[in-house]
C-alpha cells in the first residue's frame, strides 16, 4: 500500500518508535489516529507534526481496559475515511534477571506487548475487512527471535507478536472465519 492511501490506528504513539513512525507516516501523507495513554503527550506530537494532508485524530486510552479498546474502536469508527491500518506499536519492557522480575510486572509485559494488539486487532477487524486493501502491522523487536538475559518476559511476549503477525498472515485473521 502507498502510504499516502493508508489511514492508520498507531498505538504507543508517544514514545520513541511510535514518535518516529508518526513522524515518517504523516510526512509521507499518511492519515492517523494517534493512540496513547497520555493526552498532553498526544496532544504536543500532534503540534510537532503540524498541518498535513491526511486527518491526524488522538485518542487517550488504555489499551489494557475494554473501556481503552472501545474508545479507540469509536474513534476508528469517525476517522474521515475509515481506518485501513492498524499498528500495533505499544509496548512495555520490566527488564531484571526472570527470577527478580515480579509478578505485575510479567503480566504487564504480556498485556501490553501481546494481549493488547490481539484485543484490538479482533475489535477493528470487522472495520478493516470492509477496506478494499488493508493491513495489520505488528511491531516486533529482535528480542522476540533471541533470548536475551534480563529480558525473559519481554522475549517471550515479542515472540508471540511474531507468531500472532505469522498467523494473521496465513489468513487467519479473516473476519470471515470463526
């Protein structure tokens, strides 16, 4: 797909990767709808990009809520031209030996990095289906192809998004199918 024809959900929209992808896609013409749980941050990005030739949408939300999933489902809904992408950039890392790395912070690693985009791929999928072209894009990390020490949880979750992305690619993700 050009990037001047996609209108993409971006999550974890204000940190270091998914800054430099809003960057990149709205000067490329990239319509988005920028997703992260802090509005000021939002809200500061989207006066960094400044004007350009596609909508540039936020919404605050925490993607680890039905509430934050809905939010961005309702925001997709308005976007002017329907969303035809979704990346599923947020993430979160508790690096420390696996032994040390407590409990809460394993299942955030997990929520955020993989049960998140699973959520949200699901809910904007009927949307998506309905585009002539659309995609999915999972961000991954080199750690979810190697083990890395003091990193156990956020390699396994890594590797997950990569088998979720395999999967999708190999049509299971069709709305279509049960």
């Amino acid at each position: 797909m050009q990037l001047e024809r996609i209108r993409a959900v971006l999550t974890g929209a204000t940190g270091g990767i998914g800054r430099a992808l809003a960057r990149r896609l709205h000067a490329a013409g990239t319509g988005l709808l920028l997703t992260a749980r802090d509005e000021q941050a939002l809200r500061a990005l989207r006066d960094e990009l400044g004007p350009g030739r596609q909508a540039v949408e936020l919404v605050a939300a925490d993607l680890l809520s039905a509430e934050g999933v809905t939010r961005v489902a309702d925001a997709a809904a308005r976007f002017p031209g329907g969303i035809n992408a979704l990346i599923n950039n947020a993430g979160h890392n508790s690096p420390g030996l696996f032994g040390q790395v407590g409990a809460a912070d394993i299942e955030a690693i997990v929520a955020v990095n993989l049960v998140a985009p699973m959520r949200l791929s699901r809910t904007l999928l009927p949307r998506l289906s309905c585009q002539p072209r659309s995609l999915i894009v999972n961000i991954g990390s080199v750690f979810g192809l190697i083990g890395y020490p003091g990193n156990a949880a956020y390699c396994a979750s890594k590797f997950a998004v990569a088998a979720l992305g395999l999967a999708f690619q190999l049509g299971n993700a069709s709305s279509r199918r049960g």
